[in-house]
C-alpha cells in the first residue's frame, strides 16, 4: 500500500508539470474526476505530435476506466510525456532575481584594493565612492569531452552584464544572499547584450574547459601514445621477420617477389593504423548553457586615479556585495579579467602579459 501510495504521489507531479507546461504553451485545460481535458494550440498539438483535444489521465488504469480514444497518460517513460520533458528542456531556463542586502560595506575600498590587485610601476589611490544598481548574468555551462572515453560535467560562469568582467566565487556564494525571484515583469535584453553574454561565454569558455579536462586529456594522450609504441613495436618486428624470412633457402622468386611488396606496404599500413588511432585518442569537446539566472544587484562603485609616474587615469571599479570582494578589471588589449595589471605608455590598462607583449592599442 505504501508502495502504490508513493508511485500515485510520483504520477501526481508528473500530471502537474505537464499540466503547467501546457498552460504556459497557451492550453487551455479543465479538471475532471479522473482525467484532465486539454485544449492545444495547432502548433502545440503538431509539436507533440498528438491531437488538439486531448485527455491527460495519471495512468493506464485511468484511461481504462474512462474509455476515451484521445486519451494519454503522464507517466515515466510515456511518449506524451517524453516529448513534454524534451521541449521543457529544449532552451536553458532562466530566471531573475532581484537581491537585497541590510547592509553594504561603505568604506575600506583602498584596503581590499590594494589586498586583491597587484599594480605594475603604477599607484592608485581612491576619489570617491557611488551607491548603484549593476547587473549579472549567471550561467551554468554543459560540457562534454568524448573521446575513447568521455566525460561531462557543469561550470558556473558569473559575468556583469554592465562592464563585461568575469565576477569569480559568485555563483557559489548566490545562496547567502536574499533573493527575490521575478516571475512579472522580466526584463529583456537587447541584442546587443546577448551577443555580448556569448562572447563571454566564448571567450573564457575554453580556456576553463581545458582546465577542466586537463587529467582526461593527459589520460588520452598516455593512452595514444602507448598504443602508438606498441603499433611501433609490432610492424618494426613484422618488417624484421619478413626481411629474415627472405634469407631462407628453396623459396621461390614469386614469394620474393609478394613478400617484398608486403615490405614495401609496412609503412602505409602503420601509417594507417596511426590514423585510426589518431582518430580514437582524438577529444571532440562539446560546450552549451543550460541554465541562466539574471541578477539585479546593489553594489557599490568605487572611482579611483591610477598613477604612473608623471602621468594619471582615472577609472572606476565595482565592489560585488556578494562576493564581497572587488570584480577584476579588463584588460583593454587581451579584454581578460584581470587582478595583475599596468599601464602602457599611452595609459591603456593592460594585463601583465599584454604590457609584456605590447599594448594592442598602441600599434
């Protein structure tokens, strides 16, 4: 009994998904005692591959007792909902949330900064400080590494939307702060800012994947290179045996002649047989959003003169209530996040690796 009790509270919220999803799809349904009426929208209907009126029922029993014809039940495994779980998952859900703090630091900003950022032959010294509201784009990412083997997993991204920096620790420390999640009112997005949160994505996307996945390439690449000793080893001696194999007495011309051309085919063939594994060790590397939280913040924006010897800059920072700490820089040649930084002669911020290689701006 408990077992059955459970199951029936199992197909419950499966029926209650579904029931919403079609909802937010434009459907209109209407309880009855034991199965639900639905009325689809044509390009909905098409979609799932069903007719425009249909019944929802929790199980085959149910559509048993009723007896309809156009009557699906929302259980694990049933096509109907197989195909509701696909199209609920076809796009990333997002989310936004409006944060709330009781309170937010308002001084010792020269303290952090100097605690958090290095600054090559250049000081900085703090003006002035604002009260604003800025914005973040949270991503969770999708990869997926399929080689011989594969592997997957999840990475958090954390960009503000507003100034295009990488905000480090944030999606992890999201639980502490006091959310408000918008379900009216969503804001939306130029194109001109999505493209920006894709460039994002492909810019410091690689670079953690590869960081990511660096023992399962190492695995890959001590897989290969073991095989391809042993392909070695093997044709080496093959060619060996065949060569002795020809010095032998009472062999005849005509199997000189085939073995010879055998000898002569060893290095195609190994060079084949490289390929091939070539192909196998090879890591073919996936990577999608999958999720994204929109976040409208407070924050504090803090204004500061960067000095390098006779000459200064003014910039501001952005000190992240969540993290409670300072967000990077950006480098303005390499467009990195950045906490080592310096000024090229013309004053542009650049990275240390950029002022090392040359300001971009400058040539």
């Amino acid at each position: 009994m408990n077992s059955n009790s459970s199951v029936t509270g199992k197909d419950l919220d499966l029926t209650q998904f579904s029931v919403r999803f079609l909802k937010e799809k434009g459907a209109v349904l209407e309880s009855g005692n034991q199965v639900i009426d639905a009325l689809l929208p044509k390009s909905l209907s098409s979609a799932l591959d069903v007719e425009e009126y249909i019944c929802l029922a929790k199980d085959a029993q149910s559509i048993e007792n009723f007896g309809g014809q156009k009557c699906y039940s929302i259980q694990f495994q049933s096509p109907l909902l197989d195909r509701i779980v696909s199209m609920a998952g076809s796009k990333p859900p997002f989310l936004q949330a409006d944060l709330k703090f009781h309170y937010i630091k308002t001084q010792g900003f020269a303290k952090l900064i100097m605690d958090q950022f290095e600054f090559y032959k250049s000081k900085i010294k703090v003006t002035g400080t604002a009260d604003i509201i800025t914005r973040y784009i949270l991503l969770t990412c999708r990869f997926l590494a399929q080689s011989d083997e594969q592997k997957q997993g999840l990475m958090d991204f954390s960009f503000n939307l507003d100034t295009g920096v990488l905000a480090p620790g944030m999606s992890g420390m999201m639980i502490n702060a006091e959310k408000k999640y918008q379900t009216k009112n969503i804001q939306e997005y130029s194109k001109e800012e999505i493209k920006r949160i894709h460039e994002r994505v492909s810019f410091y996307g690689p670079g953690a994947v590869e960081q990511e996945l660096s023992d399962f390439v190492k695995s890959m690449n001590r897989r290969f290179k073991r095989d391809s000793i042993s392909l070695d080893k093997y044709y080496n001696d093959l060619e060996k045996e065949m060569k002795e194999s020809l010095s032998r007495t009472g062999i005849s011309e005509k199997l000189i002649q085939e073995r010879n051309a055998k000898i002569a085919l060893i290095p195609d063939e190994l060079a084949a047989k490289k390929k091939d594994l070539l192909n196998k060790y090879s890591i073919r590397v996936s990577f999608v959003p999958v999720a994204t939280l929109a976040v409208t913040t407070p924050c504090v924006k803090v204004f500061a003169t960067l000095v390098s010897g006779h000459q200064k800059i003014n910039v501001s920072m952005m000190y992240n209530p969540v993290t409670k700490q300072m967000d990077p820089l950006v480098c303005q040649s390499c467009g990195m996040s950045m906490y080592s930084l310096g000024l090229c002669k013309n004053m542009h911020l650049n990275c240390i690796t950029c002022l090392n290689k040359g300001c971009v701006l400058c040539q």
